[in-house]
C-alpha cells in the first residue's frame, strides 16, 4: 500500500516507513503526521507509532518525530509547490490526489468575514490510504437488488469514518454500471446508466476527467463538483438511472436527493452515523429517511468476527410505478 503514495513523500520518510513490518504494509489505512510530534500509523483499525529506525511501537516516547523543514518538504509535494493553485483545496482542510487519496490538514486558519478563507502554518497531515476492493459489495448488491425495476433500490450508507463507505459505493457503482449481478436470479438485468457525483474525487479518483478505478462501463462522473449541483447537472444532460454520491448532509444536497427521486432515478448516497437513530438525529437525513427518498439504509460497522454490513427496509420508502405500497413489508426489517 505505501507504494501507492509513495510519489507524495519526501524520501527520508518513505524510507522511514519503507522499513515497517509487512503486517503493517499490507493493511495500511493511515498516515498522520504531526510536526514535532509522534507519526502516528493506522493499519487494520489499530494505532501504533513509527520509530526512527522504521518500526512499529505502542509507545509514543519512542516514535520519530517529523520536523518542520519535513512537514514543508511533504506541503510542497502535496501542492505541487504551488500553494496558490491549491487555495481552495487548502480552504476546504484537505487535498485529493492523484489516486484518490486524501490529505487532510491541520492549521491555523484566516478569517474573512467570519468565514474561513485559507490555512496557514499547517504542521499535521492525515494521508489516508484509498484502495480498489472490486467484489467487495457482491454480497451487498444481492440485498439491495430491486427486483420490480431490475436495478438497485435507493439506499443510504451509513458509518463511522474508516469504515468502508466509499469503498462499497464505489464497488456498487461497478456492479450496476456493468450488468455484473452476483446472483443467478439477476441473470439477464441490464447493466444502468450511473452518474457519480465525485465532490472530494475520492469514488472514482478521476485524473484529467478519467477515472482511475473500475466503476463500471455505463457510469459518467462529475469530478470535483459540490454534490448538490452536480446532481442537478447529471439529472439535466446524462440521463441516469442510478446517481451515487458520497457524504450527503446538507440542505442543497437534500433538495436534490429528492429531486432525483421524484424523477423516478434510484440514488445511493454515504453518510455519517454509527446507527440508524444516529441518522435520524440529522435533521437533513432524518427529514430524507422519513420522506421516503431511501428504501433500504446499509449500517457499516464491525463486530468481533470482522467487518460487518446490515441492511434495513425503511417503513416510509415512497412506492414507485411498478412497486405498489402493499407489496412493501411493514415496518423495518433486517435482510
């Protein structure tokens, strides 16, 4: 997994890092670097820290500590030595890379008319690590299959960060656009015309407009554009029949979820919460869930057995054309 970044740090650490055990390689997720201050790894869903001759330790009192001449060295490969080009990225707190990684930063912020206009002094880095897992929501797809419309239901993903979300939305995107049904009773249903709406260019990790991963033949993506306008946009010029988005929560976003949905398009969407009830305390997710804009909401988490994901048919799903009411169970119901 380090290589996959490894154009993005200065060579005294990828070296540093290069030297980690390959445990701790193979399930890399997380870099964050902190000026002057332990580096701290993510690998597997565990916290440990990089040591000067290139370890892994449990003990931040042993872990190399990045200077600041360091910390510049890795801003300028990050922005390509051009601060100013990346203004925007700067002010949003994190960049997207080539690849689909994402940097996050940590700063002080400027100020313009209350509102944050860029960071300066940025002295903490938080590389995470995307990657491609094609199959992944195979198990996932069988459950979300609508069988009236020979398509995917309108779903919402929800889960705490480093959970998988992207990664799933990604894959399902796959196996809609290609026709790619894991199941024997989906022989036959069409692959559909997907619309990706890539605000932070993490779905689909475009480079120049072209997508870097596999999310299928039939899929069109509108690469970093706010998610509410670009919605908008594939509504009015792709024609789709599936939009997918990630890390819906604000008002606009809303209004175009439901947008999308009175025009008789699926959507599949990612947000954060933990569980169900935590969705419903967004007031923007809680107001989409209840009008019936999603028929099945995903919870992402993990259990002691591994990685686990639990699908909900939601009471208030808004029936369709060819769908009607009685046929939808009552209540909410784990498949």
């Amino acid at each position: 997994m380090l290589k996959l970044i490894a154009h993005l740090l200065p060579p005294e650490l990828y070296e540093r890092l290069r030297r980690l055990p390959d445990s701790v390689h193979a399930g890399l997720e997380e870099i964050r670097i902190r000026e002057e201050r332990p580096l701290e790894i993510v690998s597997l869903d565990k916290s440990g820290f990089l040591t000067e001759d290139g370890g892994w330790s449990s003990n931040p009192q042993q872990a190399f500590r990045p200077s600041g001449e360091l910390c510049r060295k890795l801003l300028g490969r990050l922005t390509g030595h051009s601060l100013y080009a990346m203004e925007e990225e700067l002010r949003k707190g994190y960049i997207t890379v080539t690849g689909g990684h994402r940097v996050g930063l940590a700063g002080r912020t400027v100020l313009e008319r209350g509102d944050v206009k860029a960071i300066r002094d940025i002295g903490g880095f938080n590389i995470r690590i995307a990657r491609e897992a094609v199959g992944a929501a195979d198990k996932l797809a069988q459950q979300l299959a609508d069988a009236a419309r020979r398509s995917i239901h309108s779903t919402l993903l929800i889960g705490p960060p480093r959970m998988g979300k992207t990664t799933m939305l990604r894959d399902l995107a796959r196996i809609v656009s290609s026709g790619a049904w894991p199941d024997t009773a989906m022989a036959g249903w069409p692959g559909r015309r997907v619309a990706i709406v890539d605000e932070r260019s993490e779905i689909a990790a475009s480079v120049k407009g072209v997508p870097s991963f596999d999310v299928g033949p039939r899929t069109d993506v509108m690469d970093a554009c706010p998610k509410a306008e670009g919605m908008m946009m594939m509504l009015r010029s792709m024609s789709p029949e599936v939009i997918m988005a990630d890390e819906i929560g604000r008002p606009e976003d809303a209004a175009a979820v439901r947008e999308a949905a009175h025009s008789g398009v699926a959507i599949v969407a990612t947000a954060h919460a933990s569980s169900l009830e935590e969705a419903r305390g967004r007031p923007i997710l809680r107001e989409l869930l209840h009008d019936g804009a999603f028929s099945r909401c995903v919870i992402l988490g993990r259990s002691r057995s591994g990685f686990e994901a639990r699908v909900v048919a939601l009471q208030h799903a808004a029936p369709t054309a060819r769908e009607p009411t009685a046929a939808r169970a009552a209540g909410e119901a784990g498949t």
